[in-house]
C-alpha cells in the first residue's frame, strides 16, 4: 500500500480550502506529472443531464474553460454515462472509436486520452480527461492515475461546480 505523500497532501489540503480552481491547479500538476502525459481537463455535468462543460485544464490555450458538449448518443457519452466506464485510447485509432476530434488531437500532437468518469452518489458528475503521448497507458500509469482519481472526485463536490 502506498500512503499518500505529506507535502502532496498539505498542498491538496491547501487547495480543497481554496476552491475548486486552486484544486483543479494542483490535481492538474499531478495527472501532467505522468510520464508521457501533457494535458488534463476536468469535464461537469449540468444537473440536467443534457450538456457537459469544461471547468478546469492544464492547457487554457487549446482546451479552456467553458464551451458545452450536448450529451447526446454518442460512442463516448454511451461509455461515459450509460456504461459509466473510461474510455483508454491508447494510440489515435483507439481515440478514434469514441473521439470525432480525433485528427485535429494527433495534429496537436497528442496520440492517447483517457476519459475516467466520476461517479458520485449513482451519478455521473462529470469526467477527468487526459491527453498525452501514444502509448503512454501502461499498468504502472493506470495504477497512479486510479490513485488519484478519488481525490479528483472531489472538485465535483463543490457547490456550483456543475452549474452553466
């Protein structure tokens, strides 16, 4: 078993005081920490149920905060909210079967994501969403992304977080 590291905690705890932008920031530093990983964002579902916006990311250039994305009958909404299941694009084709984007993510240079969502009390509150290199989702990386993926879960406690 691995215990989480002290300062890592005192940050985190520093940030859950903070806020969910403060938060997002240091959850942010450690996804982009992965080998191989360049970009993380954080997804919320509107508690309607009918679009999901940005609400965090490490890259506010290419992916900033804001924008909505119906939730409709897609391959990714399906895996996402009806089978409440990641979605481990490991190489472009594997994006490809869920990611529409998928050609103008390889030309920013990405080759792999991975959409993990977060499910709270029977309900999908939302996704953490990593891009990184092809190949990067290797068992050690998966195993340090599910250690932290709870803590991420905390963001889409905070009051309002989900609202548009």
């Amino acid at each position: 078993m691995s215990v989480l590291d002290p300062a890592i905690a005192k940050r985190l705890t520093e940030a859950l005081a903070l806020g969910p932008q403060p938060t997002i920031a240091v959850l942010s530093e450690l996804f982009t920490a992965l080998p191989g990983i360049r970009t993380v964002t954080y997804l919320a579902t509107t508690p309607d149920r009918t679009v999901t916006h940005r609400i965090g990311t490490s890259e506010p250039v290419g992916f900033p905060i804001g924008g909505f994305d119906a939730i409709d009958d897609s391959a990714w909404n399906r895996r996402i909210f009806d089978e409440r299941q990641p979605i481990i694009g490991d190489t472009p084709e594997l994006m490809a079967q869920f990611i529409p984007e998928t050609d103008q993510l390889v030309a920013m240079g990405y080759g792999a994501t991975l959409c993990a969502p977060i499910v709270i009390a029977d309900e999908v509150r939302g996704t953490v969403n990593l891009l990184g290199d092809a190949g990067s989702f290797t068992p050690a990386l998966l195993a340090q992304f599910n250690a932290l993926l709870p803590i991420a879960a905390l963001i889409f406690t905070f009051p309002g977080i989900s609202e548009r």
